[in-house]
C-alpha cells in the first residue's frame, strides 16, 4: 500500500486584468494526514518564488466538486460543467485557481486507495497530542 500519493495536474492561474497562467501544481494526500489534502504550487507562482503549499480538509475538495464549498481561506466550486474553481484567500491577497473537475475528482478517488473515507485513524499522534493538551489533568 502506498503511503503517499502525488498527482501533478494542469491548471490555470487567473488574474484579473492579465491571461490566465498556466501552471503545474502537485496535488498530495499521505497517509500520516488522513484528513488533509496538499496542493504545492511551483516557485514561479509564488510571491517569493520558494513555492507554496496549501492544505485543507479532503472533504472539502470532495464537496467542492458538486457544490460552492468553504467559507475559510479555501473555497471550491463548480465552474462550467467540467472545471472547478479553487480560491486561496491569505492576508496578503487572493489566488484564483482553475482545474480540470476529472482530475480534481481522479485524485479524490485515488486517495482512497490509501486511506479509506471513514477509516481515518490518527492512532498515537491524536494520543499524544491530547495528553500533552490535557497535561495529565
């Protein structure tokens, strides 16, 4: 069983006021983050050109491709009948980003083979995280 998944996709950076850019982002998912999903964008796109990496919940891009989603830093919608518009919203400014829906959803079920909907276990970090929280109380 693989613990990581990558999948480079296609996608379009939109910019109010200037063509849209084409850019490669990778999409992540492992296993040690059941809940979480990655998307790392290029160093050329990011303001400091080191690249940058998104994370937010697996639901929220299992939503997202049926119905607006998202009312914190990350929203998705449908967008057409075969696109899906992710926004990133960060203090300093918004990141508009066009995907293709298929491969948006080809990775939602792909992350499956890894971990299961529903059989997200966080075993001994959840553990230790709330005995270190709780401090023996």
């Amino acid at each position: 069983m693989r613990l990581t998944l990558d999948q480079p996709v296609r996608a379009r950076l939109v910019t109010p006021g200037h063509p849209e850019l084409p850019i490669r982002p990778t999409l992540r998912y492992s296993a040690a983050e059941p809940f979480a999903v990655h998307v790392v964008f290029p160093p050329h796109v990011s303001a400091d050109e080191k690249g940058v990496t998104w994370t937010f919940a697996r639901s929220l891009l299992e939503e997202g491709l049926d119905t607006a989603a998202g009312i914190g830093d990350v929203r998705i919608r449908p967008c057409e009948r075969s696109r899906t518009v992710v926004e990133f919203h960060a203090p300093h400014g918004l990141a508009v980003v066009r995907f293709g829906t298929a491969s948006l959803r080809r990775f939602v079920l792909r992350t499956y083979a890894v971990v299961e909907p529903g059989r997200e276990d966080l075993g001994p970090e959840l553990d230790l995280g709330l005995l270190s929280l709780l401090d023996g109380v």
